[in-house]
C-alpha cells in the first residue's frame, strides 16, 4: 500500500502557516482529508497525521475556510463601528469631566502680568462657585458636549480606518504604525472638529472672565463670533491645534499599543478586562500630558480674547517665554493631568465596551 502514495512535503502557505500535501494522485486517491485538532489516522495510507490549523485540505491545493480578518487574534473593528462607539464614548466622557476642563482653562488663561487672579486649583474653584454657583464650572459645556461625540467619533474612525490594513494576520499592530496612524486621527479631528470647538469653548470661558459678559449661550455666541470675524473667527490657532492634537493621539495611541500588546504577549485572543483598560488608558493620557502641555498652552493663548496680542503661533510662544518664563509652558499641568487621564480612561473603556456590543448586533466581515 505504501508504493501508492509517497512522502508527505512540508511547505509554507501564503499566511506563513505549514501545509501538509499529499503527493498522490487525485485519481487513486479521489476521497477529501479534512484536518483536525486531534491526530487523524490516513484510511489509504495508515500514516498519522496531526495538525491544528483550521483549514480543509484536498489531495491538490488547500481550500482556506476562514475569513481573512484576524486569524484566531483580534477582530479588526468596522469603521462604521468605530464612529458611532467613539461618539458615544466622547459624549459621556465630557459631562464628567468638564469641570477639571474648565480649571485647566482659566488658569492658562490667568498671566503673570495682570497679576494673576488665582492662587492655585483650589482657589480658581472656590472663586469660580462664589461668583457663578456650581453651573459656574459647567460654563462652555455646551460647545464642549456638540464637540466631543462627533471629535471622538472622528479620533476613533480614523484610527480603525487607517490602521485595519496595516494589521498582521492576528490582527496586531506595531507600535511605530499606532504612532503613525494615531497622529492620523489627531490631525484629523483637528480640523474638522476640535479647533472650532475649542475656539468657541476658549471664548466663552475667557468672556465670563469679563466685567460684561458678551455671550449669552452656545449659539448666540458662535452668531457673535462669526459676525465680528467670520468663519476665522473659529478657527483662531488652528496651527497650534493640529500640533496639539495631533501629538496628542500619537502619544495616547501609541502608549495604549504598546501597553495592549505588552499585555496580551503572544496570545492576542487574551481578553482585557475594563479595568486594565482604564488603568492603560489613564497611563497614555498621562503620558501625552507630560509630552505635549507647551503646545496646549500656546493653543489657548492664540484661541483667547487676547489673541490679537500674538501674530502668529510662533509669536505666541516667544511671548510667553519672554514675558513669563519656561514655567508659564506647564500652567494647568496638574488640572489638565486630572482631566486628561479620567478622560482617556473612560473613553477607551466605553469605546471597547459599546464595540463589543455593536459586534453582536451589527455583523461585519
């Protein structure tokens, strides 16, 4: 019996896994092996066979049963799935966390030269609820809560978008391509999103500084706004923005693989509880805190009521150093630290949780 059929020949298959063929004839041997995960026993042949790739096998070429996206590892995430989680995710996110928001602001906003009008984190509250109550530290949500779904949606939908085709076979992504397509997503939403949001933000939380307040609400004062200079008007430090958010997502993106990818080592099947999640999630926030405050600073400064004091970005940032010193580059370091890192969790935890629901209502390939 074994003069009918020789040697098996081992080869790599297209996806670097090993493929057993049968040198035998499809005319002496007609019948389909179909591999399991158990060792099989050849009925023509009497040879064991063991393997453990989900694939079925006939005597000519191997016939692929699985869909391309993320052999046995992660599942490669939809984009249409990435926008709606993301704009949920942002949208709770920032009804917790704006008042941190709102602190970090005033104090970039409070320079050295007026002197200053708040003494510290402590302080900014305490003034800020004695003049204007609790809903004193909720001014500017609105602008904030329109922003932040559609900025994360675009953050998360640009992401998946950019990074699904440069995913591996387990659908792993190296580190270098999350910075690349995490800077993607930051330059993004950038324009389209987060440099009129912040503009608007910046201007309502800057006018309620002001002995007559000049806004009324959301709408009223992006009216005002557009009316005195137009669609510019919101778009005050778009250069600082993209640089600002741009560097952001990179930083925070590129953290979070680097943690994810630590964590699941070479078994990317290995689920992450929330509560990693969230602790990795508030370690990328972190570190994109400490890696990109300068650039937030310069940001708001050029998206103020002052603004026209700065020529350009470049300006703005000579001026802050000249007038105030490297230090004044780290003002609202700790509020921002705070906010930031609360943020980040939360929003990597919602994200990958309302995908996984999605995932069980809305099938993709």
């Amino acid at each position: 019996m074994s003069s009918l059929c020789k040697p098996f020949s081992v080869s790599e298959a297209p996806c670097g896994r090993i493929s057993m063929r049968r040198r035998c004839s499809q005319q002496s041997h007609p019948a389909t092996l179909t591999q399991s995960p158990s060792p099989r026993l050849c009925a023509v042949s009497g040879a064991v066979m063991s393997c453990c790739s989900p694939e079925i096998y006939t005597w000519g070429s191997p016939k692929r049963t699985l869909s391309a996206a993320a052999i046995g590892g992660r599942k490669i995430t939809h984009p249409g799935k990435a926008i709606l989680a993301g704009g949920i995710a942002g949208g709770i996110e920032i009804c917790i966390t704006f008042p941190t928001e709102y602190v970090k602001t005033q104090l970039q906003l409070d320079e050295r030269a007026n002197p200053p009008r708040y003494r510290g984190i402590g302080h900014c509250v305490r003034l800020t609820v004695q003049d204007h109550g609790l809903r004193g530290l909720y001014r500017g949500l609105s602008s904030l809560l329109y922003g932040s779904i559609p900025k994360a949606a675009v953050r998360f939908g640009t992401f998946e978008l950019l990074s699904n085709p440069m995913r591996d076979a387990n659908g792993r992504l190296d580190n270098t391509r999350s910075l690349l397509c995490g800077l993607g997503a930051g330059v993004a939403e950038a324009i389209m999103v987060v440099c009129p949001m912040e503009t608007v933000k910046v201007k309502f939380i800057h006018d309620q500084c002001s002995l007559q307040p000049r806004y009324r609400g959301f709408f009223h004062g992006v009216r005002e706004i557009i009316k005195a200079q137009g669609i510019r008007g919101t778009y005050q430090g778009l250069t600082a923005t993209v640089l600002k958010q741009g560097s952001n997502q990179a930083i925070r993106f590129y953290v979070m693989n680097l943690l994810r990818n630590w964590y699941k080592g070479d078994d990317p099947t290995r689920e992450m509880h929330p509560v990693v999640t969230a602790a990795f999630g508030a370690t990328a926030g972190a570190a994109s805190v400490f890696g990109n405050t300068p650039l937030d600073v310069v940001k708001t400064r050029m998206q103020g009521l002052e603004a026209h004091r700065y020529r350009n970005t470049v300006d703005c940032a000579f001026q802050i150093l000249r007038n105030e010193g490297p230090q004044a580059f780290y003002k609202g370091t700790v509020p921002r630290l705070g906010r930031v890192c609360l943020d980040v969790a939360i929003v990597f935890v919602i994200y990958e949780e309302v995908v996984k629901m999605l995932n069980n209502v809305w099938k993709t390939e």
